[in-house]
C-alpha cells in the first residue's frame, strides 16, 4: 500500500497543528490538530450518517454509456478533481473522493489512527472532518464532511462492469503537494487486469501508471470522468485499486455498522500517560507497545530497570527512530505517534521509565484462543505489530494454519515449552501469497500462533486454523 506524502510544506503545516493539538491537550486534559474534541469517538453512531446508498446526496444514475461524451484530461482536471479532496493527518498527506453529500471514502492508512483529519478541496473550502469508521481489511476509511460549507458535489460513480482490458483509466490526486492548498494532478493509464480476493470480499484492479505518495484514496476515473475505482497501492509501474461496485458495499457496510469482520472499532489510546509503567512479557512472541504524542524534534530517553530486552523506537509506519537494550534516547520526527516497543528472547518484566509521558497499549490481538477449526480475524495496529493466539492441541493431532493478508507476514508456532515449532514467511504480501505452516503436535498443551507484520500501516489479517485427529497406533 502507498505511503502518505511527507513533502516539506506539508511537514510545516503539520507542526503548525500539533502545536495547536498540544495545547487543546492541555486545557481539555486529554494524531488532534484544528479538531473539534481530541477524545472525539473514532466511529459514531451510524444513524447519523445518511447512507449513501439512500441519501438524496449520493450520486444519480447516470444514462447508458452509449449516450455519454467522453472528457477532455483538461475537463476531467478542472471539473472531476472538484470532487476529489487532499488529506491531511499527522502521519502525512493522502487524497479522498467525496461519495456523498456528508461522506468522503479515503484509504484506512491515509487517516489511521486520526480520529479526524483536515480535507483540503479545490474549491478553497477546508474541513475538519471526523473519521467515522475504518476498515482495515478493505483499506478504506469513512470521513464525515456533513457540515462542510461550500460543498462540492459528489462525484458521479460508474462501474467496472462497463471497463475491459486496455482502457485508458485517469488517476486523480495529490501526490507529493507543494503547498497546503494544492492542485489535484491526472496521470493516465492503461487498465491491466482484474483480481479477486476472497479474503478482503472486494475486487480491484490494476492499471499502467506509477503510485505516488499522496495518491492513496484518491479517485480513479473513466473518460468519462465516472468514479471507477479508489487507488490504494502499488510500485512504480503500476497502480492498484479497489472497484467502485465495493466501494459502494463497503460503504454500506461502514455506516450500519462500525464492526468490521465482527472485531470492535480499534483505537489507540491518548491519555493515562505515565512516566513509569510496568511491563511483563509472556515470552519472546509477547511485545509491550507505549505510545507516545509528541511535536517533531521531541527528545526522549526511556529506561528498562529489571528486565531483560530491547527498546526500539519507531513511527506508527514502522521507521525506526532508535533502538538499544536497557536504555534507548532518541528524537522524533515528522510522523506520530512514536510507538515505543519493549520485547525480549524469553518472559521477561520489570519497569520503563520514560522522560516524557507514555501510552501503554493493551493489544486485543494478544492471547486470545483460536477455534480448532475456523478463522479469527486480528489487526495489525502499527507497523511492524506482533500479536500472538493459544491454541489448546493433543499430542499427534495434524494441524494447518495459513494467515490470509495485505501484509507479508512471518508465522511462527512454538510448543507449550516455548520451543520453536515451524515458521513460515509471506514476501509477497497482497493477493500473491499467504504464510502456511502445517505439523503434527509432538505434546499435549497450549501452543503458540505468532504473527507479525512487515507493512508500514494499519492491516487486517485472517488466522485459518483446521486440526485433525492423529493417526492411531
């Protein structure tokens, strides 16, 4: 998945907001800047957001194809990208498509862990919007733009049941801004292929254009200028998004319910800040993530007094600020949170004492039991996350485990004496592959399933468990 922009313009604006969020802190006692409560819900109720599916805002049919004229890239530039915001929140820059009259669809990674964000559009107008509802599965994001004034109209959706293989699709965004109220840019591309996906129940598709940074959430359009797709990922020859059809769906599905895959909305905690926190690692898969909101250039030194591990530190996309064993200083940079990870080779506990206040994060995702057969779904939070589930076996039980994601995943299984058992790694990540281990249970007790991510972003996974009776005699 594309990384958000972090132009240096835009590294000013966002100090500029944090130093605004950092006293609003102070004074209410609670990544928000220009916002209107820091302890703001990160979903609402979903009465009061229109469906857009039923709302008068949502987009009215548009005739059959053949009656439509096809767009100049100047017309789909000037009028189009109307429609099409730039993202602003304290991880970076991205873009989003206003769907309705009181929603914006970005990426999850563009707005993730913001409870709400700044939207830039065309027209001048500025909105402070709050994320209503994340899906970290899909990669997308609701942002409620109902009290925006000056509204621009909601993009007209298509469909990809009218695109084939070679289209010229257009890619409208805004990749590496060079001023806070930029202009959106259309970079066109061929349409390669079609894929589905069972594990995110969406469909996307590729196109022949580079992904930028910045261009996450923005709008992928027809020549006709119709709504087609919301670019997600990619490298630097090739873009892909996911179908508008979806798109639509998963919308429905945000608004009736801030669930995703049965999960509760997860949100990273900001207050109860401490200097001193005690920590207890269940073993070397166990990790304590601290979380810290702090203004760029902040300098921390944090301590582990009788303990034994490593402290790193890091952005929420996973770039390491510092790390060292027992005692760890280091400044932070443009991206916040800093997440702060203590871990250890085996159980381990003890006190971090922290220069400046902390965020303990009690992680869902950590030891909880896997069904014998089924699938149980998990987040990864932050990049870099590690979590771990127990699964109860019997000696010479057969069992499979494959871990379905956007991330590369590393899957390690160890035996109820801690011992390493089998791992697997996905390099691939999106659709290519999965990490899948299969072993027969050599003891009775409580097993291990670890699985860390190697992406720089928010990402939901699926953990498919199936174990069978041994072979008697």
């Amino acid at each position: 998945m594309s990384r958000a922009s972090r132009s240096e313009p835009v590294r000013r604006a966002v100090v500029l907001l944090g130093v605004i969020a950092l006293v609003y802190v102070t004074l209410a006692g609670d990544r928000q800047p220009l916002m209107k409560s820091v302890r703001e819900p990160a979903v609402v109720a979903a009465a009061a957001v229109p469906n857009p599916t039923t709302t008068s805002g949502r987009p009215a049919p548009v005739p059959e194809i053949e009656a439509l004229i096809p767009l100049s890239t100047d017309a789909i530039r000037d009028e189009v990208s109307q429609s099409v915001g730039f993202v602003l929140s304290q991880q970076g820059t991205g873009s989003g498509v206003v769907i309705s009259d009181d929603l914006l669809v970005t990426n999850a990674h563009v707005v993730w862990p913001d409870p709400s964000v700044t939207v830039v559009f065309q027209n001048g107008s500025i909105h402070h919007g709050t994320v209503l509802a994340v899906d970290p599965f899909v990669d997308l994001a609701l942002v409620d733009i109902s009290r925006l004034t000056r509204k621009p109209h909601p993009i007209t959706l298509g469909s990809t049941a009218d695109l084939v293989i070679g289209d010229e699709l257009y890619v409208l965004g805004y990749p590496s801004p060079d001023e806070f109220t930029p202009l959106a840019t259309v970079d066109a591309g061929q349409l390669r292929g079609f894929s589905d996906w069972e594990f995110t129940s969406v469909g996307w598709f590729t196109i022949e254009a580079p992904a930028i940074g910045g261009q996450s959430g923005g709008a992928i359009v027809d020549e006709y200028g119709r709504l087609v797709g919301v670019s997600t990922f990619g490298s630097t020859s090739s873009l892909t998004s996911i179908a508008v059809d979806d798109v639509v769906e998963a919308v429905d599905r945000l608004v009736a319910s801030p669930r995703v895959r049965g999960l509760e909305p997860r949100d990273l905690p900001r207050n109860r800040a401490q200097r001193t926190i005690e920590i207890d690692l269940a073993d070397s898969w166990d990790q304590q993530l601290l979380l810290g909101w702090f203004l760029p250039d902040s300098e921390l030194t944090v301590e582990w007094t009788g303990g034994d591990g490593v402290l790193s530190a890091s952005s929420i996309s996973g770039d390491v600020l510092g790390t060292a064993r027992g005692s760890l200083t280091f400044v932070t940079e443009f991206a916040f949170p800093v997440v702060v990870t203590a871990e250890s080779d085996h159980a381990s506990g003890g006190v971090v004492d922290s220069s400046l206040p902390l965020v303990p994060y009690t992680d869902p995702d950590h030891g909880r039991t896997l069904a014998a057969v089924g699938t149980s779904f998990g987040i990864y939070e932050v990049g870099g996350d590690r979590d771990f589930f127990y699964l109860e076996l019997e000696a010479g039980e057969r069992v499979s485990i494959t871990v379905e994601s956007a991330a590369r995943t590393h899957l390690t299984i160890y035996s109820p004496d801690s011992e390493l058992t089998v791992e697997d790694r996905d390099m691939a990540g999106f659709i290519d592959g999965n990490a899948a281990v299969s072993f027969t249970a050599g003891e009775t007790g409580r097993f291990v399933v670890a699985v860390e991510s190697n992406l720089a972003t928010v990402s939901g996974y699926a953990i498919v468990t199936r174990v069978e009776p041994g072979t008697s005699g």
